[in-house]
C-alpha cells in the first residue's frame, strides 16, 4: 500500500439510530431517575467508524443494512452527507437497528442495541465481495452475524485486503477469524476478554479512555500514546471515532496513525452523540498543531 494515499476501506457493520438520554447518575436496577434531556442520533459502531474514517479522509464504502423505516431514511443521509459511499448498503424490511443509551454527567454511558435489520446481513453478495477484494482495509466490528463478518474476513485474506477487527461489543469469535486479522483495535475490556486471542494477532491497538492508547506488533514494536486534556461531555462514539481515524491513516505507520487517532478520539468526547461528535481532518490538525 502507497503509504502517502489515503487507503479505500470497506466497513462492513451496523449502523443504528441512537436514542440518547442524558442524565445527572444513571439509574441502578428498579430505580427510576430524572432524565435532563433526549436527542435521537445516528450511530452504530460500523457507521460511526465509517464516518471517522471519511472524516478522516480515506474513501470509504459501507457495506451493511438499514430497514425500511424513517429511521433508516436518515441514517442513509448521514452516511452519504459524511462522503461515504452507500451504493451497496441494503434496505429491509423492517425495523432500522436501534440503540437506547444513557449519559451521565461524567460523560459515561451505558448502551443496550437491538440489532434489527443489522441481523439481516447473513449472507455477502458478489458485489460485495467484490468491493472487499478491492479495498486496502476491511473493517469489522461484531454488531452483525459472526458468520458474515467471518466471512468477509476470510475472503479480503485470500484478496490480500488487509482486515482490520475491533471485537466489539464482547462476543465469543471462532479461531478461524482471529487466524484472518491482521491489526485488532480493543479497548480495555475487550483486552481482557480476548487476551490469548490478540497474542498471535500481528498488530494490536489498545485504547486506554482518558489515558490514550499503545501498540505492540507480533515483532516487538510496543509504543505508547498519551492521553489528551479535553473537557468529557459524552464517550459514546469515541472509540468508533478513534478506529475509524487509525483506519484512515494507516499507511502512514502505527506511530502517525495512533497519534492522529488519539487525537479523533479525544475530540469525539467533547461533544453529545456518536456520528454527530466525530471530528473532521480539520479539527484534528488543528488539536495535534497546538500540541
Ligand atoms: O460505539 C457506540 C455505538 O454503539 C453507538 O452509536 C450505538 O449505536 C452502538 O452501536
């Protein structure tokens, strides 16, 4: 790969529509708390990460499904208005995928998704195989069926696309797809959950929340990052905004590119919502220039 081009990268993922309340604590089982607002916000971990990554200034294309509802009549919109391309992205019928989240005023949420017509992407058609093979990246995360991103996987490794896995949110993955990635993204709990997993993994990013990020490749290149100083509104999306940004950089090497996606996701906390606080390139040029 031309490590001064902006790499082409399939995201093949969820997107949902998020429902978010805010609120000064949540609540604890069988408790009913004062909410202090409500804002329904594009999200999903594919879309975000697809959003960073155009923001960030890769080509992108989407692969995934919306319903056939308003929801997905906007979540639509807002990939195409980010320049991802949506050409392949499916609607179903049904119910768009939706997720119900909580902020506290920390900035701290809690998420529960429901996959909807994310569940129906159980199967890859020629075309979007096709747009795999094409790609520099493949990005994956686990809101769909296992079996298809599984798939997918192993058909960008046969394609030499490089495949690239946040396994996320937490779920049990097969051997055989750890044996096809090639740069794993986790945050702390994932880290823990998949630790034996990430060893034969040949790169592996690990985001620290507040504390930035390290990498350590299969050869024994270990570095870290630091964290940012920024003033914590919301932390949904920031990891998405962080993958998405390391994706789009990666051909400048893991140093650049942890740099530049500490800085997307620093950014991203300091505003509500998912895809509506990622930030651009312009913005993240600006933080790293006042460093
Ligand atoms: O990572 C944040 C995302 O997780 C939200 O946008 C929500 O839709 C869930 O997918």
């Amino acid at each position: 790969m031309d490590r001064s081009a902006a790499p082409t990268v399939v995201v093949l993922g969820s997107v949902n529509m998020d429902l978010v309340t805010t609120t000064a604590r949540r609540p604890a089982p069988g408790e009913t708390v004062l909410g202090s607002g409500f804002a329904t916000v594009p999200g999903g971990k594919g879309a975000n990460q697809a959003v960073a990554a155009a923001r960030s200034g890769a080509r992108v294309r989407f692969l995934g499904a919306t319903g056939d509802d308003a929801f997905g009549t906007t979540l639509r919109a807002t990939l195409s208005g980010a320049g991802v391309d949506i050409s392949l992205l499916r609607t179903v019928d049904g119910s768009s995928g939706v997720a119900t989240i909580v902020v506290d005023e920390s900035g701290e949420n809690s998420i529960i998704v429901v996959a909807g017509a994310n569940g129906r992407v159980t199967e890859l058609t020629a075309d979007e195989l096709a747009a795999i093979a094409a790609a520099d990246i493949l990005l994956c995360q686990l809101e769909i069926p296992l079996a298809t991103v599984a798939a997918a996987a192993r058909h960008a490794r046969a394609a030499h696309t490089i495949v690239a896995l946040n396994p996320s949110p937490v779920r049990p993955l097969p051997a055989a797809l750890w044996a096809d990635v090639d740069l794993a993204i986790v945050n702390a709990l994932e880290s823990e959950h998949y630790s034996s997993d990430l060893d034969r993994i040949p790169h592996v990013v690990r985001t620290l929340g507040g504390d930035g990020a390290r990498y350590r490749s299969a050869e024994g290149t270990e570095f870290a990052v630091p964290g940012r100083t920024v003033e914590v509104v919301d932390t949904t999306g920031a990891g998405d905004a962080f993958t998405g940004a390391l994706v789009a950089t990666w051909p400048t090497g893991p140093h650049p590119a942890l740099t530049w996606a500490n800085a997307a996701g620093a950014l991203a906390t300091t505003r509500l919502g998912a895809s509506s606080s990622i930030p651009d390139r312009t913005r993240i040029e600006h933080a790293l220039r006042a460093d």
